[in-house]
C-alpha cells in the first residue's frame, strides 16, 4: 500500500512512510489515504488531487497570479483553473491594461505620464535658469554687465527658450534631447558686486 497526505488544498503529497506502532501497527493521519498503487508523476502543470473519492489530475496554478483589473499579485492557493479576473501572466509594466486575454499597453496614459514628468522636469530646470539670469540682468540693467556677463546671460536665454520648445521635438514626450548651455555660464557672484565691499 501507498499513503500518501493530503494538503489542504486537496492535492495529493507522496507517498510517505508512517511508523509502525507495537500492538497497533500504521495508523493514518486524518489528513491521509492509502493506495494499492504508486501514482505516476503528473502531467506538467498538474498535481494529483483526492476528489470524489479518487485520484485525479488537476490543474495546479497555485502562486502568484495577477488581477487584471490592477495588475496587482494575488496569492492564489486553489486547484483548478483561475476564477474569472485573475491570470498568471503578470504586466509587462506600468500603463498595460487587460484586454482580449492579453496585457496590451495604453498608449495615452504612458504619454499623458510621460508628458507630465517632462514638463515637471522642465519647469525645474527654467526655475533654476532664472535664478542664474537674475544676477546678470540686474547687471545689464544698471550698465556694469561685463562682455562675459552679457555673453552668458544671452546663452541662458537661448537655454530657456530651448527649454520651452521641448513639446516641439519629434520624440516628446517619451524621448526627449534635452538643451544644453552653448557656453559655461559663470555661475559665482558677479564681479562688479565686489565694488560694494571696497573699503572706505
């Protein structure tokens, strides 16, 4: 005879030897059957299972599955096929939506993200232009912007209006070069400044 437990999912694990007890000889567990014969290994993706009072193949998709109305795991611990809204394909990545049996990308939503990451990006980097311009037109403004100055102050110009016409590039929003300065910027304090802290 063969023993074999079943788990509590109702699959078949085995077979297992129990000890024999003086005077009592193998006692089975609750949770166990006894069979004249070894089973043969399953078919894949199959376990063998103890149902109507016999084993039987079943399919065995226990794991990880997937929702497809999230995308999210689910653990998933029955025998037989999955229930209607789970598949054990997980997305490919975010913006991939469940349609006709299979994850198919949502193009709107990865450019509509895209879009905004980009734009978050580009406000970021005008934001920090302007801080560097500043300096450079007060400068210009009250005529003690050196030759140098008013070159960098034009190239930060050009950078930003760059900047602005990302949205013009054949890529955008998922690929998108973005403007570099023609020239290195003085980035430190201006010279003329140091007029105020001559000493008197």
């Amino acid at each position: 005879m063969m023993n074999y437990l079943i788990d509590a999912s109702g699959a078949l694990i085995g077979p297992v030897e129990f000890p024999l007890i003086p005077g009592l000889g193998i006692q089975l567990p609750n949770n166990a059957i006894s069979l004249e014969q070894q089973l043969d290994d399953p078919a894949p993706g199959h376990v063998w299972a103890f149902l109507g009072g016999q084993p039987q193949q079943v399919v065995d998709l226990r794991g990880t599955a997937y929702s497809v109305g999230t995308g999210e795991p689910v653990e998933w611990s029955e025998l037989g096929d999955l229930p209607e809204g789970l598949t054990k394909t997980a997305p490919p990545g975010q913006y991939f939506n469940w349609r006709e049996g299979s994850w198919q990308l949502d193009v709107k939503a990865q450019q509509a993200a895209a879009a905004l990451g980009a734009q978050s990006e580009r406000d970021k980097r005008l934001g920090e232009a302007a801080l560097r311009m500043a300096p450079l037109q007060y400068a210009l403004e009250l005529g003690e912007a050196s030759s140098e100055e008013q070159s960098a102050l034009l190239e930060w110009k050009r950078y930003c209006v760059a900047l602005n016409r990302i949205e013009q590039q054949p890529g955008y929003p998922l690929e998108i070069e973005w403007p570099l300065l023609a020239v290195e910027a003085p980035r430190g304090p201006l010279k003329t400044l140091r007029s105020f802290f001559r000493s008197k």
